[in-house]
C-alpha cells in the first residue's frame, strides 16, 4: 500500500488545494468570457458548486477519515477503499467541469455519490463504535449531500432553487467549522498554553457554547429557507453576538506568538463576522448580501480549512506542530483574498478588479499549501517524530 493511500488526509488535503487553484483559475476566465462553463451550469453557479461541494467536502473529507479513526478507534478508509472514494470525488469534478461527454443527468448521480458514501462510511463507524456523540458530523454529511442533490435536481431552469440549495450547502459547512472548530480550536490554544508555560486557559464548555451552536443552526436554517425579513435578521445578528462571546472566551489574544494557533481564532472569527453581515445587509448602504457570504466562505471555510490542513499534515506527519514562514504566508495570502473580496462590495467601478485580486491571493495562497505540504502528503511520517498534541 503506497504512503499517499495510508489516510484520508494525504489525498484530500492535497486533492483539495489543487483543484481549490485550479477551479478559481478556470472561474476567473469565465468572468472574462474567455471560456464558458459546462453546459447548464452559469459561471456563478459553477463556481459556488465547485467550491462547496468540490474543494471544501474534500478537506471535510480528509478530515473526517483521519479524525473519526481517533475518535471511534476504528481502522481507518486506506488503501483500494480510500482510492476508489477519491476517485469518485475526482470523477465528480472531471465531470462537472467537462459534463458534455455522459450528459448532466449522470454527472449529478456520480457527483452526489461521493458526499452520500462519505455521509455512510463516516456514519457506520460512527455507530459501530457506539460513539452517538459525534454522530451530528455525520448528520452534518448528510445535509451537504442533501444540498448538493438539490442543486443537481433543480437544473439550469430553477434558480432560485439551486440558490437555496448552494445556501444549505454553506450552512451546512458553517454549523461544522462551529461542531468542529469549536473543539479543536479552545483545545489545541490550552495545549500549547501548558506547553509553553503561558498563563491562562480556554473557558470550559458551558452554557455560552450550547447557545451559540443552538441559536446558530436556527439562525442559518431560517437563512436558508428566508434568507430577508427582520426575523431573519435578529436571529444572525443575535447567532452573531454570541459565537464572538464564544471565541473570546478561548484565549486567542495570548496566541500572537504561534500562526499555527492564531490562525484557528482567525478562522473560526469569521463566523460571526459573516453572520452579522448577513444580517446587518438590508440595513447598511452598500453593504450587500455578498459580503456575508464571502465572509463566511473566503472567510470562514477557506482560513479554517488552511488551518485545519496545515496543523493535521504537521502532526500526522511527525513534524513540529509549529508554522513556518511559507506557512505564515499561506495565512496571510487567504486573508487577503478574503478582505478583497468583501471589499468589493464597496469598490463601486473597482469590483471586478477587486474580485480578480481576491482570485489570485486565493490561488496563491493554496498553491503554495500544496508546495509546502504536498511533499509531506507524499512522504511517509519523520521516524520517531509525533504531535504534541491531539
């Protein structure tokens, strides 16, 4: 069995990074017309399709098929299994992008296919290890493969339909970087506290956490299904307001020494950011729908996805859980892309200029990942290296 095929991060990560650069590059030219999208499919739909259900469910993947194993004590997806999955999320992509050869029908059925065998692997180890508490990541799988069926089932003729589908999709991503981030960012900040004899420690799980997570789900259910109206938007402000008491009580302020933790606290912030421009949208001149969503996507998805890579290569690798300079750039480089690109909602003549430079800070920032990290992806682990922490 090669070391690529050992667990599901070395080929997702990797996989996700690649077509992250290569599927903005090939929307960036659709903006300027020189090459048109598959048939059926706008560039705005294509684009948002591909970054939800194409990039970010691959890093959801790696994740998952390396967490999951820990979390259960189950063996993990490797070897022919992990191979014939990512092949399926490779078929979906080849046939998104060129769907003309086996027609859209089959490109919906072999696209849904990777979420729903996801969705069922991740679910019956899940259940076999009796492990029920972590069985809502695995509800989160299936409302993202819900969502993507429901792009696929709408068509090019049911816009508003594939609209509400590609904003189940984003919450469904979102309500999991709060599951999931909301874990590892408080527990990973204490580990390197103690490491470091800093002083202080993440608030424990309380109340404010529950709340957060609850209000949050309602907040961008209502969204999806009405995503204007005042009742809309006092349930993200309100979601809002109580993920930032949620971030502020992890410590990240004592962080400024660390990219590799710093940057969780940077991505998880984003969420409540983009809640509250959601939600303030209809109320501020100039500030646009499209400003939530990049906040939450370019934002949210695309730093914490970095910061997830990152840190899961470095210690699934053996290496020092420490970010380097090329890493800190990587940060910097998604940050930008994301200021750009909710900047342009007050860019006025300046957008697409504004856009394009998100674009290219975007696929600069996960084309170096991939110069960085791909190597590790590909190499076995460091002999006698390991995590400090989980």
């Amino acid at each position: 069995m090669s070391v690529f095929l050992s667990l599901g991060f070395r080929p997702f990560f990797l996989g996700a990074a690649v077509w992250s650069c290569f599927a903005m590059g090939l929307w960036l030219v659709q903006l300027q017309g020189l090459v048109a999208p598959g048939a059926g499919f706008t560039p705005g739909a294509w684009h948002a399709h591909e970054m939800l259900f194409g990039f970010a469910a691959a890093v959801i993947a790696g994740f998952a098929l390396t967490a999951v194993p820990q979390w259960t004590g189950r063996t993990p997806l490797r070897g022919g299994a992990l191979a014939a999955l990512f092949g399926l999320w490779l078929a979906g992509r080849a046939g998104m992008t060129v769907p003309g050869p086996i027609g859209l029908p089959a490109v919906a059925v072999l696209d849904s296919a990777f979420l729903a065998v996801l969705t069922l692997v991740v679910a019956q180890a899940i259940l076999r290890a009796g492990n029920r508490r972590n069985l809502v990541v695995a509800l989160a799988f299936a409302v993202l493969f819900a969502a993507n069926a429901a792009f696929h089932l709408a068509g090019p003729d049911a816009p508003e339909l594939r609209s509400l589908a590609l904003r189940l999709g984003l919450a469904g991503i979102v309500v999991l970087i709060t599951l999931i981030g909301g874990r590892v960012t408080p527990a990973f900040t204490g580990n390197w506290l103690r490491r470091t004899g800093r002083e202080g420690q993440p608030a424990p799980i309380g109340w404010i956490d529950g709340a957060a997570l609850g209000i949050g789900v309602l907040a961008l259910g209502v969204w999806v299904a009405l995503p204007e109206g005042a009742v809309t938007a006092g349930l993200l402000l309100l979601a809002a307001g109580l993920h930032a008491l949620r971030l502020a009580r992890w410590c990240g302020l004592k962080t400024g020494s660390e990219p590799l933790v710093w940057i969780l606290h940077l991505g998880y912030a984003w969420v409540p950011i983009g809640l509250a421009a959601l939600g303030l949208g209809p109320w501020i001149a100039g500030l646009s729908g499209s400003a939530g969503l990049h906040a939450l996507s370019v934002g949210a998805v695309g730093t914490m996805t970095l910061a997830v890579m990152s840190r899961a290569t470095l210690g699934h690798t053996g290496r020092p859980l420490t970010a380097g300079a090329g890493t800190l750039a990587v940060y910097c480089l998604v940050t930008l892309a994301a200021g750009l690109r909710i900047g342009a909602a007050w860019a006025g003549g300046l957008e697409a200029e504004m856009m394009l430079a998100s674009g290219v800070c975007w696929t600069a920032s996960f084309g170096l990942f991939a110069v960085i990290y791909g190597p590790m992806h590909l190499a076995p682990p460091v002999p006698g290296g390991g995590s400090a922490d989980g």
